[in-house]
C-alpha cells in the first residue's frame, strides 16, 4: 500500500473539534512566542499554519498576531472552520503542506504541530517551510519521535518503535485498522531533518515551569508526573515530546 495523505482526517479523529484542548495548545504557542521574541506584542507578525484542520487554534491565534493564515488538506475540516470563524486578519484555505501555494520570505512564523508523521514526505514539506519562512523567521514545531511507549494515535504500546509490517499487522490484531499510516522518525533522523534551521529548544524549558508556558494542565508543578517529566527530559531529550523553534537563518535564501 502507497502511503499517501489521510484526507478527511478530522472525521476520524473528532479531537481535532476539542475547543478547550485546541485553544491550551494555542496559549503555548502565544506564551513561547512572545518569549523568544522577548515582545508582549506579535501583532505586527504574519503566521502560517500548517495543518490547521479545525481552524481552533488559528482562530484563537488571531487575537494575537497581525495575519493569520490556515491551511489543510482535510476539506471537511476546512469548510468546518470557514464556517465557524470570521475575523478580518484570519484566513483559511485547503492546502498541500508539501506545495505551500505561497511566494518565498512570505511569514514571520510557521506552525507545525504534530503534522510531520502525517504527510507522505515530511522533508518535502519541511523544505517548503523554510521557503516560505521570511529570513530570521522560525517554525514553531512540536511533535513526538518513535521512541514513546504509547503511541498516541490509536493507544498501542510500542506500536511506533515496531517495523512497519509488524506495525500494521499489530493495528489488525488489536482492531484498529488495516494500516499504519503515521510514521514517526527517530530522534537523530528528525534533529537531521531539520538540518537547515537554527534549532532552539523548549521542550525542557516547558517542562521545567509549565505554568509560565501556558502548559500546567499537562503538567502540575510539584506533581510526581512533573518531576518525573523533569529527570527525563534533562537526562534523555530523546525520550520526551519537542517543542522546537526551527529559525531560518538571517542570510538564507530559498
């Protein structure tokens, strides 16, 4: 089977719809944002995101940044948020996030959150990101390697560490369909694929003080999961969910 895109993904994934879980993520989003920036102020920023699906998260953004601009291959989802949200600075559009149907230097900010395992080819796609990032501008990236115990999607130990035949002979065996479709990288393999950015790390400074990060509902301070999260994250970064910051360099041309 040709492993090609999940059209219509939010209509089996209804989380995607989740408003309260949608809008946290945003927060964080804003909060490292304006961080990194050192700025309370990103209304003068023009953001992409890529893989919007609902439309949550960019609508929520919107109220923060100067243009706001969504995109998904998943045409229900799309049609779903146009429906939904109208602001003047917010626009949505069913895209390919390995065809990005905009010129070079074009955004400040890209987000990608937990998109890469979904599309055919995730270096094309993160290629087009740098192209369309504007020089100095940065890609707000999260996402999980292979190396998890649960894999998140369909709630099977193990299932991202298995080859894939295994992997999608284990799906039938525990009745969760015939095919694993995402494909998470390793650790060292997504660090390589984005070789072309500067790489700024948050993941351990989130993890350290959640709650400066919008992220304490994940994560309560003093709570033995926090300090669990803590001695992993400083000891294996490899073994903890990213958030990155993927700068393009100041000089870079597409």
């Amino acid at each position: 089977m040709t492993r090609t895109y999940q059209h219509n993904y939010s209509e089996i994934r209804p989380s995607v719809f989740n408003l309260e879980q949608r809008q946290r993520k945003a927060f964080t989003v804003v909060k490292v944002c304006k961080d990194f920036l050192q700025t309370e102020d990103l209304t003068h920023l023009t953001l992409l995101d890529v893989g919007s699906s609902s439309g949550i998260i960019d609508n929520f953004l919107a109220d923060y940044f100067g243009s706001v601009t969504g995109i998904d291959i998943d045409a229900p989802a799309m049609s779903w948020a146009q429906a939904n949200f109208h602001k003047a600075n917010l626009h949505y559009a069913q895209g390919d996030a390995m065809q990005l149907a905009f010129p070079n230097d074009q955004f400040d900010i890209v987000v990608c959150s937990h998109v890469y395992e979904h599309v055919p080819d995730a270096k094309v796609m993160f290629e087009e990101i740098l192209r369309v990032l504007k020089p100095g501008g940065f890609c707000y990236f999260s996402g999980n390697n292979r190396m998890m115990w649960m894999e998140p999607h369909y709630r099977l130990p193990l299932l991202s560490l298995l080859p894939r035949p295994l992997a999608h002979r284990y799906m039938r065996l525990a009745g969760k369909g015939d095919y694993y479709h995402e494909k998470h990288l390793s650790y060292r393999a997504l660090k390589a694929l984005c070789e072309s950015f500067q790489l700024h790390d948050y993941s351990l400074s989130i993890i350290r003080d959640p709650a400066r990060f919008g992220a304490d509902y994940m994560l309560v301070p003093g709570s033995p999961k926090w300090k669990l999260a803590k001695t992993v994250a400083r000891l294996a970064p490899w073994a903890t969910p990213h958030i990155w910051l993927l700068q393009k360099p100041a000089g870079s041309r597409p």
